[in-house]
C-alpha cells in the first residue's frame, strides 16, 4: 500500500482526478479491491485505492459519494503533524514559529535593558 494516505486520514481530491471533483474533501476509510461494490454501485479502482466518505463530483460533473473508490494518486493527504502538508509549508511548522517569536521577544528585552541603562 502507498505512503501517501492511511485509513483515517482527511484528503483532498486532487488531479489526476475529473476536474470537477479536485478540491473536494474526503475522509478516507480503508483500502480498496481492485473492483469493489460500494453503496450498490460497482467501481474500478487502481491496484492502489482507497474507500472514501465524501461527496466528489466526476468528469461529468454528477456528484458521486457518499462513500466511492479512488486513486491513491488522487489523493493528498491533509495533516496537521510536521509531515509535508502543504499548509505546513506555507504558515510555518509550530516549532519553527515558536522559534521565531522566542527571538522576537529576546531581542525587545535586550533593546529594553540598554533603553533602561540609558536612563
């Protein structure tokens, strides 16, 4: 099974998949078959795919879900550890902004102590 998802993750569409479903948010369930029957409904799937809880549009634009078979190249996985989500990217890792705002606040006390010897 691929690294990019687990069971329980929260995961975007993203392309390959239809255009009309990239973006949508999904909770993923456990791996799938090859060819699985969800919901009534038989899908093909990748040798690597994932049930999911969602509700996706596809190339048609006909909403699909609430539970369907998805690539594992469609999906990106939406983390809030210091994996390489792309949110984490953008804003900082905690560590890295407590880090940060410690230096901040170091250099105001020492910019204080000199004001206050001044005096």
């Amino acid at each position: 099974m691929s690294t990019n998802v687990k069971p329980g993750d929260v995961a975007m569409v993203k392309a390959p998949y239809a255009e009309p479903g990239r973006g949508a948010v999904v909770q993923v369930l456990r791996a799938s078959r090859t060819a699985e029957c969800i919901d009534g409904k038989s899908y093909f799937c990748e040798a690597v795919g994932w049930v999911v809880e969602g509700w996706v549009r596809d190339h048609g634009g006909t909403l699909q879900g609430p539970r369907l078979a998805i690539a594992d190249e469609c999906l990106r996985p939406l983390r809030w550890s210091n994996g390489e989500d792309e949110v984490l990217r953008i804003a900082g890792k905690p560590q890295e902004i407590v880090r940060d705002l410690t230096r901040q606040v170091e250099q105001l006390r020492a910019a204080m102590r000199r004001a206050a010897e001044g005096f």
